[in-house]
C-alpha cells in the first residue's frame, strides 16, 4: 500500500513537472529556437524579407568586412559598450559602497536608485531626447543641441545608458557588500587596513564574484543598445549613432537587406557570445589571485 501511495504521488508530480515545462518548452522553441534556425538559414540568401530569393552561400557574409556601414556601426557600438561598461561598473560601485555605509533612509535610497531599471529603456530614451533638445539648450540659450552633433552624440547615448544600466548593477554590488563578513574587516583593522588599502585587500577580492556577473551582464546589454538611439537619435546625426542592432532591425526590415542582415545578426550573436565567454574566463582567473 505504502508503495502504491508513493507511486501515485511520483505519478501527480511528474505531470505537474510536464504540465509546466511543456508550455514554456514550446513557447521558448516558437519565440526563441526556431527564429534563430530560421535566420541562420535566410543569412544565406538574398531575401529582401518578402517574395521569392535566391541562395547565395557565403556571399552576405564575405560583403559584411567589406561594408563601411556595417563597420562603423561596430566601431560605435564597441566604443560605446566599453565606456559605458566601465563607468556603469564604476559608479555603481561607489553607490553600491555608499548605500551600504551606515546611513538613514537607507532602504529607502535603495528603492529610489532601482527606480531607472523599472522604467521602459524606450520611455527613458524619449524622456532624455527632449531633456538633451530642448530644456538643455533653453537653459543655455543655445541653439545647440549635443544629439545633433555626429562628433559628440554618442556621449549622450552613453549618459542614458549608465544612468538606467547602474540600478540593477548597484543592487549586485549592494548584495555582495553584504555577503563580506563584518569580522574580516575588524582583522584587517587590527592589522592596519585603512582607506585603499582595506578596499585593495579585503573588498575588491571578496566581491569579486559580483564584479565578474556585472561586467559580463553589463557588457552584454550595452553591445545590444536599441531602444535608446530609436528614442533619440534614430541613428543620426549621419548614421553617426547606428549601433549593430539598429541597423539590423531598420535595413533589415525596411531596407530590403533581410538576407544580408541576418548574416550580421549571426556574426553579431557569435560576437557577444565570445566576449561573454572571454570576459567570464579572464574575470575568474583575476578572483583566484586575489
């Protein structure tokens, strides 16, 4: 009896398990798994994303090294993604730091800096665009508007994205600040640890697990900037703020280069996938010297 019991109940939760994981199983095949097949296969046609198209084999991909457009949009990209990555990480640190001393209203500041993470990147970039074109300009009295000019736009891309990327990545900092035991920190006291020096030999190699997550995190979402140049620069001034995904996204769907740029969107994907992998790999071996 006691068997037949445990059976039945074995039985209940298997259907439980596959009730659940079936549904999302197939949404993540329908919205995920095949889109990226299908893509793979269109990088090797000519498709302008409707009507007939021929294969072309290797052909979207040789033209990718040989596009200026495409280059300069990974130049912009990756210079944006690596200043922005630096100063997200760095400021949330200080607040991170800042948040976790002994302070008032501390849960309260808390909440209040995640505020930037709640809000949609569209809504934030909108909000920013009329901020930069018009309050800006009006309080200078200036005609002058920093999204309109191709040599500095892309500073004020990277000021949306730090602002709104150092609300999750303070929260990170926050918990592995608190992971740090208090009596490590009373050791190192004893033993002279003040200012830098305790941060240098105590913090940094205690929270370095949280410094790998961030910067890999961080790192991924700043080369995948969309939303913030549809809200405020569409790419302009002269295509001088056309990130990667931009461009895959408007000369793919309304530019007639679907087939040509889902090769991008591969290489891109092969891209973020190994610099995750390099970054990851580097970060790790920095926690075990420290």
């Amino acid at each position: 009896m006691a068997s037949l019991a445990k059976s039945k109940v074995g039985s209940s939760r298997m259907k439980t398990f596959y009730a659940i994981l079936i549904p999302v199983l197939v949404l993540f095949v329908a919205f995920n798994t095949y889109p990226l097949i299908t893509g793979f296969f269109y990088s090797f046609t000519d498709s302008k994303g409707y009507g007939a198209f021929n294969m072309v084999g290797l052909l979207n991909y040789a033209d990718l090294f040989t596009d200026t457009r495409v280059l300069n949009s990974y130049l912009f990209t990756f210079k944006v993604a690596v200043v922005a990555t630096i100063l997200t990480n760095v400021i949330s640190l200080m607040l991170a730091m800042a948040l976790s001393s002994k302070i008032k209203f501390k849960s309260a500041l808390r909440g209040l800096f995640f505020v930037p993470q709640i809000l949609g990147a569209l809504v934030v970039g909108y909000v920013f665009q009329f901020l930069f074109t018009w309050l800006i300009p009006a309080f200078f009295n200036t005609d002058y508007t920093i999204l309109g000019d191709p040599t500095w736009a892309w500073i004020a891309i990277v000021v949306v994205l730090v602002w709104q990327g150092c609300a999750q990545t303070t929260i990170i900092y926050i918990t592995g600040l608190s992971s740090v035991p208090e009596d490590v920190y009373e050791a190192g006291a004893l033993d002279g640890a003040k200012g830098w020096n305790k941060f240098r030999y105590i913090t940094l190699p205690l929270i370095m697990p949280s410094i790998t997550t961030n910067m890999v995190l961080v790192m991924k979402n700043m080369l995948m900037v969309f939303d913030q140049i549809v809200a405020m620069t569409s790419g302009g001034p002269s295509q001088s703020t056309e990130s990667i995904s931009y461009l895959i996204y408007n000369n793919g769907l309304s530019g007639g280069q679907f087939g040509f740029q889902c090769a991008n969107a591969v290489i891109f994907f092969i891209l973020i996938a190994a610099i995750s992998i390099i970054q990851t790999r580097f970060l790790n071996s920095r926690e075990e010297q420290l």
